[in-house]
C-alpha cells in the first residue's frame, strides 16, 4: 500500500513539474505585444477661419489605461484611443488599431453633416453659396468619416464658397489652409512615446503570460 501511495505521489509530482515546465516554456515564447501610438493632423475651417481646438476642455489629461492593448480597444475608454494632448488643437493622438477619423469627432463632440458644422454648441451652418468638403492628404472625398487614420494623415474640412472648378486654384487654396495647421505630428512621432498612453514594447508580467497561456 505504501509504494502504491509512494508511486502515485511520484506520477503527481511528474505531472505538476511538466504542466510548470511547459508553461514557463510557452510563457516566454509568447511574441512581444506592440502598442499603438502614432500622430496625425487635422483643421477644421469655417470661411477661411480655423476651428480652435486648443482649449484645455478638448485635452485628454488621464493617462491611458496600461491594461488595454492594441488588440482590445472595445476594452479601451473611449479618450485613451483617440484624443488630444498638450494644448495642441490640430494634432490627434491615436493608441489603438483601427481608429477612423469619425472617432475623432465624437472625442470633440463635434458633428459635421451636409447642413453644417456643429462644434461647441456653435452652429456653422452651410450658406446659399457655400458648401462643406473633406480633403485627406489633399485628396477630396464624398465622406470622411469612416477612413482610417493613418500616422502623418492630413484631414482637412472646409466649410467655404464652393470650391472652383479649377483644380489648380482649389489646390492653392487647401495648401493655404493646410499652412495654418502646426503639422506637429511627425515630431511628434519622433519623440519619445508616452509611456502611460502605449509606445514602443508593451511589457507584460510573468503571471499575466500564464493567464494568456491557459487563457484565464
């Protein structure tokens, strides 16, 4: 009796050193989790005149949530996305995958539709001659919304005279609209990230790897 006791804790302590065994093994093999953090530009004109966003009432000041990563933003709290940081008004900050520019008006809770462009409890509505238009990096488009932003993006809307039919004078005037932006976002970018809102590697503890082994 007392070597089958003896042989079943031999078998059990077996089993446990293996299961410790493979899951430091698979712990350490898990691939580094890269979070999200990149900066793109935005401005948005009313007849010529750009929307000021550098009130410290559209600033994220919390820091990110360190638990949420790139892969689990319906996780994330809405501001720790997409926000803007610094009193800097026409430089949006994204922390997480698959961020359209439509995300960035409901952090500002700002509305744009074919009527006009509703920001701040103002209403720029769309006069008899005027109309609103969306340039990504130049490019005109019917609707904005639902691109993805993409690291040094130029987003630009325009609520102004109708646009000529002349392709070169439109041009010359988004390229004056686009000067009135600080373009901030590749220095930014170069920068060092900001550790509490992502950047660079991701370091996870050894227990957390083990929940993600078992998937606990």
């Amino acid at each position: 009796m007392l070597k089958i006791m003896k042989d079943i804790l031999k078998i059990y302590v077996s089993v446990v050193l293996s299961v410790i065994l493979v899951t430091v093994f698979l712990a350490m093999r898990l691939p580094e989790e890269k979070s999200v953090h990149f900066h793109a530009n935005f401005g948005a004109f009313v007849s010529g005149q750009k929307l000021d966003f550098s009130d410290q009432k559209f600033m994220h000041v919390e820091s990110c949530s360190a638990e949420s990563s790139a892969d689990e933003h319906s996780a994330k709290a809405f501001g720790d996305r997409i926000h803007l940081e610094d009193g800097v008004g026409d430089v949006a900050h994204i922390h997480d995958s698959g961020v359209v520019w439509g995300d960035l008006m409901l952090y500002l809770r700002m509305k744009v539709t074919e009527d006009g462009i509703y920001v701040d409890g103002k209403n720029n509505l769309v006069g008899r001659n005027q109309e609103i238009s969306y340039y990504i990096n130049g490019n005109k488009l019917d609707e904005f919304d639902q691109s993805d932003i993409k690291s040094n993006d130029i987003l630009l809307l325009v609520l102004d005279d109708k646009s000529p039919n002349d392709q070169k004078s439109t041009k010359l005037e988004i390229d004056k609209l686009g000067a009135q932006l600080s373009m901030k976002s590749e220095e930014m970018n170069q920068s060092n990230p900001d550790v509490g809102c992502g950047g660079g590697v991701k370091e996870e503890s050894f227990w957390q790897n083990v929940s993600k082994v078992w998937g606990f």
